[in-house]
C-alpha cells in the first residue's frame, strides 16, 4: 500500500505529536518541526512534558518554566515559543478552573495533596499534561473557550517515548470511564476527542537501526489500533555512502575484489600499499557496504509503513551553530507546511 502523499496528511491539523525511542533525536526533530512551521509565519507553541529541559538545551536558552517563552521570532512574521508542562501547576491551575478552590489550591500543595496526585495517582500526571496540551490548542483571545481568534496556529508537542506514547494519549479515556459524570468526565471525552481528531497527528521518529525501526513499527501499530491519527515517519541522522553503488556492489560479490585497485590507487598518491593498510581500508569498506546494506533494508520496512517518510541528515556539528535550523530546512523543502 503506497503512503499518501504529506500534504494530504497535514491538511487541517493544529497538533502535532513528535515520539520515537530514546536517543533517536526526538527533541531535536520536535524543535525542528516547530521551526519549519514558524518559518512560514505561523505562531507556534512548542511543548514538552517530561521535565528533561531539552526544548532549552536544543535552542540554547535558559531553562524553561511553566510560562510559555518566545525561542525566535522570524522575519515572516512567524513566531516559535516554548513551554516546560509541570504537573503540579497543571493541577492547581485545573483545580482553580472547575472548583475555584483559590487559596486553597496553595493549601493542598503546602500538605503536600499535589506531589501526591501528581506522582502516587495513576495516571494522573498524563491527564494534567495532556490537559494543559488540550487548553494550548484550543486557547482563543476572547474570555471564553471558542471565542476570538485561536492563539496558537500550531502546536508541536515533545511527547514521551515510543514504549508509552499511546498509553500516554489515550489515558482520558480511561478517566472517563472512571468519572462517569461531572466537569473531569467532560474534560476527560474533549481531549480524547482532540487528540483522536483530524486536528491531531503522530509523528514517529527513527534511526536506520534495527531497534528503533522494531519500536517505530510497533508503535504504528499500536497508535491506529488506538484510533490516533498518524503523521509521518522521521528518518533521522541519515548519511550517504561513502563509496558508489557499483563498488559496494562488488564488495558484497567479492569482499578480496578490489585489492589490486587499491594498492594502484595508493601506489598513485605515494602511499606504502603493505598488506596492514590495504588490508585495513579493504575491512573498513566491507563494514561501510555492510552497514549500506542493513541500512537499505531497514528503509524498506520503513516504507512498509506506508506512511509518509521526511529523511533528516546526520549534523556534523550537532545542533550547535544552527544545526536545528539547517534541519528545519530540510524539513520545508519536503513540504512540511
């Protein structure tokens, strides 16, 4: 089954859900993405919810707090801004929303209620994230929620891991089943809703190895079985061979057969060809065609996904000195819009 096509997937949606393994660049493409989309003049939030500081540290800002922060103002009008989701003040901003607790609110977090509901309670952290993330969407600059004009035109969410990420959505379903009625019950059906609408999409990011492309799979499956709408497959850190298609070609035939072209090649440039070095260029070329191989294969699978696929290079520098820029880029010239 063939992907269709990105812009078809992007069309309408205002939430986008970054997740992939650890270590796979998560952060760095969540930025990315955000910037990719403020350098088309949108006004875009950037928020992550595991209290790692990575949206700071990939932007080189100081650490996020629970007040949204402009990261870069660009010259189409665009905007990127930035938000650390801490649970405890998620909770007392939801308990001074539907019960008007006030003062109050302070009190149960002197007693210590909050570090309790936020870190004891089951699934009570995800609700209040997820919660925060909902009220970002939807936020509008009238006094009620839906009235006015929407303050965000985007919002790029650092979500957690492939190996929690659906758990991690769908934990308000679950609350709505536990709270039949009331103002959490309500709360609780509007985000999943969001969360499962057109307006919101996962994007899955991956590294051409064998573990991360396993969980990618995975998590894809996983994420549709839950209903949530998926997005596109991030290939990340990809790097071009090194030698031509036809010498790795010989190399798979052959492991010995360029022995004597590399003597003549060292030969030419005034370089000893003893069997020590021949024998150790020849090794790391086999190694290069190797992992050329396993690589191509693990691109096939994901294709299989038959998702769309943005292709992200390895960055010499890291994200240091623009690197979260050039991948923006790249990011808008694969028509990410």
């Amino acid at each position: 089954m063939a992907a269709p096509p990105l812009e078809r997937v992007l069309d309408g949606v205002r939430l986008h859900v970054v997740t992939g393994k650890g270590g796979v660049g998560k952060t760095t493409v969540a930025g990315a993405l955000g910037l990719a989309l403020a350098r088309q003049g949108r006004r875009v939030l950037l928020v992550e919810v595991e209290g790692r500081q990575g949206i700071s540290q990939t932007f080189g800002v100081s650490p996020l707090g629970t007040d949204e922060v402009r990261l870069v103002q660009d010259p189409s009008g665009g905007e990127l801004w930035g938000l650390s989701v801490d649970a405890t003040a998620a909770l007392l901003e939801y308990l001074q929303t539907f019960y008007r607790l006030g003062r109050a609110g302070g009190a149960l977090e002197r007693m210590g209620v909050i570090d309790f509901a936020t870190t004891i309670a089951p699934g009570v952290r995800d609700v209040l994230l997820t919660g925060k993330v909902y009220e970002a969407v939807g936020r509008t600059t009238g006094h009620k929620r839906g009235h006015g004009d929407l303050v965000w035109d985007a919002v790029v969410l650092d979500a957690p891991p492939t190996g929690r990420v659906a758990r991690f959505l769908g934990v308000n379903e679950q609350v709505a089943d536990l709270a039949r009625v009331g103002p959490i019950h309500g709360q609780a059906e509007s985000i999943t809703r969001m969360l499962r609408s057109r307006r919101s999409v996962v994007h899955v990011v991956t590294l051409l190895e064998e573990m991360p492309v396993q969980e990618t799979a995975d998590a894809v499956a996983e994420l549709s079985a839950g209903g949530f709408g998926l997005g596109a497959v991030v290939v990340n850190q990809v790097r071009e061979p090194l030698l031509p298609d036809a010498v790795l070609a010989r190399l798979a035939d052959d492991p010995d057969a360029l022995e004597e072209e590399v003597r003549a090649d060292l030969a030419t440039v005034g370089v000893r060809s003893g069997a020590r070095t021949v024998g150790g260029l020849l090794a790391e070329a086999r190694a290069h065609a190797a992992r050329v191989a396993l690589e191509r294969d693990l691109g096939a699978e994901v294709d299989a996904l038959a998702l769309p696929t943005l292709t992200l290079p390895v960055l010499a520098g890291g994200t240091d000195d623009g690197g979260v820029s050039v991948l923006a880029d790249e990011l808008i010239e694969q028509g990410v819009r």
